[in-house]
C-alpha cells in the first residue's frame, strides 16, 4: 500500500476535488479487476496516461476517466466520512450532468433516488454512477458521491440472479433434468394462463400523449400482419421457463431463450457464433415494492439468504451442462 500516491495527493489542487466522485475499495483489490468490470459495461474502456504524466487513468468514456488507485489515509477518511475499511480508492473525473426529480414508484435499492431528489444523474455522469454502484456491490465497497457528499455501500447480497450464456441448446425437458438435479420440485412453467388485457393507464399521467385513432388503426394493422407472418410459418421454440416454488421463500425461475444481443464479453468467446442461448436464473419475490427497497424487510433478507444459494448452483449446473459457458451476474452485466 505504501506505494500508492495518497488521496489527499491525488485531489491537491483540484478546485472540483470534493465534488468528485469515488469508487473507495477494501485492501487487496487489484486494479485489473476494475478494469475487468469495466470493459464489460464501457465497450472503449482503456488505461492511459494521466495528465500528470506519471500515473495512469482508466477511461470510460470520451469524457469520464477513473484515476487510481490511490491510498486512503486516515485523515482523508475522515475528512471525507469513508468507511472505516476502505483502504483504495479512484477518482473519477467527468462532467456534472442532472436531470429531472427521481420519479416516485419503482423502488430506491440502491439509495440514490434518496441521494439525487433534487436532479438524477443523465447521460454521461448517470452511466458512470450506475457502474459504480454496481462496481462497489460486486466488490464489497463503496461510492462517495461527491456532490452532494453522500456515501452509499451497496449491499452486496441484493443481486442474486445470474445468466448463463452458451453456444448449447437445451430442449426443455433437458432443462428441467438439469434444474432438477438441485431442485426436484422443479417444473416446466407451460401452464396457459388467462390473459385479462392490459392494465388501465392513464398515459397523460406518464407524460405521453394518447395515439389518435389513425394511429391506433396503423398499429393494429401492423401487429396483425406480424401475427399471420408468424402463424404461417413452421413452428419454432426460442425461448421457454422453468418455475422452482420455493414456499415462503419465493420462487425461484430459470427464463431460457435465444439472445439476439448478447454482452460485449459473450460475443468475444470463441463459441458465441451463429447461437447464444442466455439461461437466466432468477429468484422472485412477490412483493415487488419490497424486492426493490433499499432497507427491506427481515424475512425478505431471510428468504433471500436461503434462495442465493440454490440461484447459484443452478447457474452452475446450467453452465456445466453447456460448457463452454459465461456466468454473469446482474452486476456485470451492462446497463438495465
């Protein structure tokens, strides 16, 4: 560690210096596996010379770059208000770009809806905070957003669910073989379903003006042509689930199907070719508003504890079943 430039060193003479952002990491973590995260989601990521000349800096974007690591002394830490176990940290250095109020529903699970009230991060600054945050959850650390000097430690066990991407087809019940081999009370989910009709939307609510009855007409007709295009021609499976009903802890679902846009680190493995099949292994939740709460509940946690393992060794065994395969989770995925 003592070679490492100090954080105080790194933020001398910069005007901007509180109002940067930091990605703060426990002892041990190695550069490269930044660096790794970050290729995965940033297609140009790169190292490159600082503008020190001595250093180097981890570009993310034509305007975003990541300086480090550098050490986090106990002064800095405190000044600061970081984590008591945070040892290294990096600087980002991009622009400040906010957006509208965070809109009220759909959860807060990482805590910045908390954080930005006043103005979500957009564009540029908002890909590269969501990484962070991600960044930090993978590893086991933290995120100093400078402004407005708030720091989040994402919870590393909020993410769960993991995909499998291979070159191998499993036939359905070849699946539920292999699901079956972790969890027998597993089963193809085939059952039809009644299907109600859509929920009723207010859509001037949600900012989006109605379509006008020509519209509605122009689109009715494309979506039936698109129907008949697909009921005259062969039948063909390209996608289907599997449910694992875990009693009060859940239910835990396995959604295979045919990626026509796989990551950018599937598509450079030597088997990724004319088909890649993503095995997604989910565990679900039925209160949703909990699922994506940044505090929830004891029993969520709970049910969460005892479902992780099992989403695990699923993906596993999906992996082994199609080797060569690529287990990702949702933090290294790119953007959602």
């Amino acid at each position: 560690m003592s070679e490492l430039p100090g954080l105080a060193e790194a933020l001398a003479g910069d005007p901007q210096a509180r109002e940067r952002h930091l990605l703060v990491l426990r002892e041990g973590v190695e550069a490269d596996r930044v660096s790794h995260l970050a290729r995965l989601r940033f297609p140009a990521a790169r190292w490159e010379p600082a503008d020190d000349g001595v250093s180097r800096a981890l570009r993310l974007s034509r305007h975003t770059t990541l300086h480090g690591p550098v050490r986090v002394g106990r002064i800095e830490s405190m000044d600061l208000q970081l984590p008591a176990w945070g040892r290294v940290a990096f600087v980002v250095r991009g622009p400040r770009e906010r957006g509208e109020p965070p809109w009220e529903g759909g959860g807060d699970r990482d805590g910045l809806k908390r954080v930005f009230a006043a103005g979500m991060p957009v564009r540029d600054e908002g890909r590269t905070v969501e990484w962070l945050i991600d960044v930090a959850r993978h590893l086991e650390g933290a995120v100093r957003l400078g402004d407005p000097g708030t720091v989040l430690v994402p919870d590393p066990l909020a993410l769960v669910d993991v995909t499998v991407y291979a070159g191998v087809w499993l036939e359905p019940e070849a699946a539920l073989h292999v699901a079956r081999s972790h969890a027998p009370q597993a089963r193809l989910a085939i059952d039809p379903h009644p299907w109600v009709g859509p929920h009723e939307v207010d859509l001037r609510e949600l900012g989006v003006e109605p379509l006008t009855e020509a519209e509605r007409a122009e689109l009715h007709a494309l979506a039936d042509a698109e129907d008949l295009a697909a009921l005259a021609g062969p039948d063909e499976l390209d996608g289907y689930g599997i449910e694992v009903d875990l009693d009060i802890d859940g239910v835990l679902a396995v959604e295979v199907h045919v990626e026509t846009e796989p990551p950018r680190a599937v598509v450079g493995e030597p088997w990724a070719g004319e088909l890649v099949v993503a095995y997604r292994v989910m565990w679900v939740w039925e209160d949703e508003e909990e699922a994506a709460a940044e505090r929830p509940s004891m029993p969520f946690r709970v049910a969460r504890g005892r479902a992780a393992p099992l989403v695990r060794a699923l993906a596993a065994a999906f992996a082994q079943a199609t080797a060569p395969a690529l287990a990702l989770t949702d933090d290294e995925l790119p953007a959602r």
